[in-house]
C-alpha cells in the first residue's frame, strides 16, 4: 500500500494529522520533496467562471484577482482556451479523461438518475450520467505512476458512491459527490457527506483550501509526488459570500446605473417571460465569491512557496464553462463574448486557461493558439516526464513542448475543435454544436439545421453572420463537423408530439 494512502484520510474529514503541522515545518521541509524528479500538479477548476472575470483577460473587471493575475503573469495564458462543453458535467468528463465528452455521450450535466432531461420543441438527446469506470482518469494515469493522488470540491460526475473520486485514481475525496452545488449553501454545516462540518459559518470555499494546505504540508515531508484536483464549488449559485467582502463590492459599484445592467437576450425556445441577458459587471456577492476564490488561490500557491515547492509543481488553472448571464439572476457579464453558460457563443465555452511549469520559458506569454480542456490530460503527462496514453486522451493535444519554447505554437493552426449540445440548456440555450478551424467558427442548430459563420479574429463578438457570404467555407466546416458526428457516433434530437427534428443526413 502506497503510504499515502497510510496517511491520509478518505471520506472527507478532517485531515487533523496534517493540521497539526507546526509553521515550523514550512521552512525546513523542502529537502524532502527535491528528492524527487517527478514534478507535482495542482489542477485548479473553478464552477462557472466567466472568461471575463479574472482581470488578466479583462482590465476592466469589477471583480479583483490578483492572485490568479500574478499567475499569469508567471506562466502561459492562452487567450482562445476552450472548455469541451457549455455545461460541468461534461467538460469535467473531458478534464479528466482527455475525450471529448461526446465520445462517451455525456453531453450534457448529470441530474439524478430519473429525472428526464429538459425538452422544448423537440426532445432532447439520450446521454449517459456517469463517469464510466472503463475510462482511465487522470489521476489513475498519474497514481500509476507513483503519485499521491487527492481530489477537493466539485465532483458531478455520478450519483452512485461508486463513481466517486476515491474510485476513479483518487487516494483523497474531500468534498468530492454526486451533487453540482453545496447541497445546503456555502457556509456550515454542509451537509456533504465526503467534507465534516466545520464551525458554523465556515466559508466552503476557504475551507476546501485548508484543507489543501494541510495536504500540502503532509506531501511535503514525503519523496512521492503529488497531483491535486482543487475543484472548487465556487462560482456556482447559491449565490453566497461573506457579509464583508458583498459590502467591499457594494461600496464599488456604480449604484446610479444598475437599470441599465441587461439587455433583451435572444429567445430561442418557448419561455414564460423573456430572457434577460447581464451586459454589465456590478453583482456584489457573485464579484465577493470572485475575490474569495482569487484570495484562496493565492493562499495555496503561497504555501507552495513557503514549503519550496513551487520550483518543482506544474500549476494549471481554468473553467468548466463560462460565466452564467442569461439565468438563474445572470450573475456576471461575459461581454465582449456572446452568451454564456449553456450557449455554444463564446461566452459559454471560452475560457480562463493559464498553465504554469517550473522553468519554463517567455513567462506572462499570451498565446492565442485554440487549446480545450481535453488538451490538459496528455500536457501534464508529457510535462512531468510520464507515459502518455494516446487511446485514453485521444481527443487531447500535447502542449508541453509548446510551452516549454521546443516548437512553435503554429502546430495547432490546422487543428479543429469540436462542441457538441443537443439539449435545452437551463440558460436558454439551443441545441446544437459548433466547429472552430483557424479564425472561423461555424454553429449548426439541431432543431432545423440553420447554420451560421463567424470570424472570431475580426468579429469576437459573434455579431455578424457570415453563412451567406462565404459558402465555401459553410461547406467545409459543415463537412468536417458532420465526418466528426460519425466518428464519435454523435447523437441528436428526438422526436416530440409526432414532429421529426433535422438529422445531419438530410
């Protein structure tokens, strides 16, 4: 048995051997990790981040991140990061197995087992609710390889314990379920049964951070490597946050035009009311679970500081899909994206997408190069010198050489990105999928087969239609998506009330 599973504690509780570390042992126990010369990972997820929410991709934020600022400033931030999917589910699927989501039919987020999904002129695609155990994860790839493995936060990916973190390559689960959001809140008691209660009051997302840091300071004593997933629940609603840091955000905002905070959005299917879209950043609790996370993040990579051992651990940092503007109060702004969760705009895939590796060249670089998330799988094997698993993450693209200055970032100028959603989302979006090839994106709707044609180098905005103008490349784009569909045996719209929805072949 691997001794890191002799020391840490599955199920969630409380990790009090590690908290008895004393702030001693910050200072003196970096030699025991240089021993190895296998890098550590610290994988950072966040719920529902938007693309503009963190200040290194947009100046002017209302929300403040530092921290996560700092970090990119101290690696590679990719300006066209892609998440696999518009929803969590299935871009966790994507994080964690290197396919595409689409390749397992988990297309859309996991609801409990019997819940049908939501349907509007026609029904929506079948898809499967589990991370399949056949797949192997991540952290399986890296447990292989002699790693200590530990999972913090958000989890979705199965309602049965079965297909919980500590039985897909994970040592540790800490707060890791079958639940999308804190089941009561984000404040103690949590009622989550892989994290113990702490004080009433205790902030979620300061605490999933503790208790990293405790971890941390246990790997530290040891000469095993780590992989760390912090899945943080945070932004997803609840919309909650600490009393002081929603009045820092209330003294912000500019409390003299917030009626002009959303516009009339597009309405795709049949609503009760019309749909709001947010076009302006002024939300003080969603900006206070902004700042939290960023302040939380930094108190991470501080302990790897203090602990020395940041100089030998890779650090990713991204988002299962983008910032929720059209529902559920639309919270924040993606703008100048269009849409956002939910929406196959850019708005609902574009995302923060910053990676960092000891010693690695031209850092604080921005790369416009379109990478996902799949990408992340074979990138960090490659980066800490390990085995790939080409059938495993064959959706996947190794970055590692890119970032580390051997090749050129043009390696991925012929590459095409696929996204595929054949459901209502709860946002307002539409069924359908997209293709990204170079500067052009091409969207098909499921419902009818409409297309539409966008040149996100001249219009990011996704304002401007260009399906008419440029038929040629209509065709191509078409065609690849639909040889895409077959490949990964893609599936789509089901009848409703005896009405038939567009197929590809026709």
């Amino acid at each position: 048995m691997n001794i890191n599973k002799k020391t840490f504690l599955l199920a969630g509780f409380t990790l009090t051997l590690l908290s008895s570390c004393s702030n001693m042992d910050e200072v003196n126990n970096s030699s025991v990790q240089e021993a190895s010369t296998k890098p550590n990972v610290v994988y950072i997820v966040v719920d529902d981040l938007g693309y503009s929410d963190i200040g290194a991709y947009n100046k002017d934020s209302f929300y403040q991140t530092p921290n996560i600022d700092k970090l990119a400033s101290q690696g590679i931030q990719f300006t066209d990061g892609y998440a696999a999917n518009p929803v969590c589910s299935p871009s966790r699927f994507a994080l964690l197995t290197g396919k595409h989501p689409t390749r397992g039919q988990a297309t859309d987020w996991f609801p409990h087992k019997n819940k049908p999904s939501r349907s509007g002129h026609f029904n929506a695609a079948d898809f499967e609710r589990v991370l399949p155990h056949k797949e192997t994860t991540i952290a399986e790839a890296f447990e292989e390889q002699g790693y200590s493995t530990a999972f913090l936060g958000k989890w979705h990916l199965g309602e049965d314990e079965s297909f919980w973190p500590e039985h897909q390559g994970f040592d540790v689960n800490i707060g890791g379920t079958m639940n999308g959001h804190p089941p009561a809140g984000y404040f103690s008691p949590y009622k989550n049964p892989r994290l113990s209660d702490g004080p009433k009051g205790e902030y979620l997302t300061q605490r999933l951070t503790d208790e990293a840091i405790n971890l941390v300071d246990g790997y530290s004593k040891q000469s095993d490597p780590f992989f760390m997933m912090l899945a943080f629940y945070t932004v997803h609603t609840p919309l909650q946050a600490p009393e002081e840091d929603i009045q820092k955000y209330n003294a912000k905002r500019d409390v003299t035009n917030l009626e002009n905070s959303f516009i009339e959005g597009e309405q795709v299917w049949p609503i009760d009311e019309a749909r709001k879209i947010r076009v302006k950043q002024n939300h003080s609790t969603y900006a206070a679970m902004v700042n939290q996370m960023d302040t939380q993040v930094g108190r991470l990579l501080n302990k790897l500081k203090a602990s020395g051992l940041d100089k030998n651990t890779i650090v990713v940092f991204t988002s299962d899909n983008g910032g929720l503007s059209t529902a559920e109060g639309a919270p924040t702004s993606n703008l100048p994206l269009r849409g956002g969760k939910g929406w196959l705009y850019e708005g609902g895939i574009r995302v923060p997408f910053i990676v960092k590796i000891p010693n690695m060249p031209n850092q604080g670089q921005l790369v416009s190069a379109p990478v996902i998330s799949n990408d992340l799988y074979p990138t960090l094997l490659a980066a800490a010198g390990l085995p790939l698993k080409p059938q495993q993450h064959i959706d996947g693209r190794d970055l590692s050489k890119m970032l580390m200055g051997k090749i050129s970032y043009n390696e991925l100028s012929d590459r095409a990105m696929y996204f595929h959603y054949p459901h209502y989302s709860n946002q307002g979006g539409f069924p359908g999928a997209a293709v990204r090839l170079g500067d052009w994106k091409l969207i098909e709707r499921f419902e009818n087969g409409i297309v539409h044609l966008y040149n996100l180098s001249k219009d990011i905005e996704e304002q401007h239609d260009l399906a008419t103008e440029y038929p040629e490349k209509v065709n191509e784009l078409r065609t690849k998506l639909h040889h895409w569909y077959k490949e990964t045996n893609a599936r789509f719209l089901q009848a409703k009330d005896g009405k038939q929805p567009w197929r590809p072949e026709a």
